[in-house]
C-alpha cells in the first residue's frame, strides 16, 4: 500500500493579521471600480471567483480592525481604497456576528 500525502489546501494571508490560513477560513474582499476621480471600494466576493485583485481576511472584528488602521487594504489592493461601508456590508453577510467594534 502506498501512502499519500494529503492534497495541501490552499492557503492565503489576512489583510489585518497578517497570519497564513486555509483559503476557505478566509473572506475574500475585491475592490470595485467607480467613474474616475474616486477611490474604487471594497466589497466582500461571496462567490470568491470575482476577477482582480482579491484581499483576504479573517471573519474576525479585531482583523478587520487591524486591516483599517495598518492600511492592510491600499497595501493589498495597492491603490486607496474606500473602505468606509466594509463593515456594515460584512454585517449584513452574517447577522450573527458584529464586525463593528
């Protein structure tokens, strides 16, 4: 009998602790464009197959805390972006948990 490895799940880095986990622990967060002259925002991509640059984070307030004021977003994305709806948005995904803190 011969053993195999396991197949490696991939594996990806939040945005605000900066700690490698699986891909399916994560959030993935892609940014959305606006006409010119405005910072393109930040959406969650429920489906995790947007095209573009994705960021992705931890479903953990003090993560996306971290992730604001480090600017983890602009590094990831790297450009500004408007985050400012984020939380509320995150909210609205999961009831259950408060992203706001």
């Amino acid at each position: 009998m011969e053993n195999q490895a396991p197949t490696p799940r991939p594996e990806r880095t939040c945005v605000g602790c900066r700690k490698v986990a699986p891909r399916d622990q994560l959030v993935r967060l892609v940014r959305e464009h606006i006409p010119d002259g405005v910072a393109p925002r930040v959406r969650p991509d429920l489906t995790g197959s947007a095209p573009g640059r994705g960021a992705w984070l931890h479903p953990d307030a003090a993560c996306l805390e971290l992730a604001l004021r480090r600017g983890g977003f602009a590094r990831s994305f790297r450009e500004k972006v408007d985050t400012g709806h984020l939380a509320q948005e995150l909210e609205h995904l999961d009831p259950t948990r408060t992203w706001n803190r």
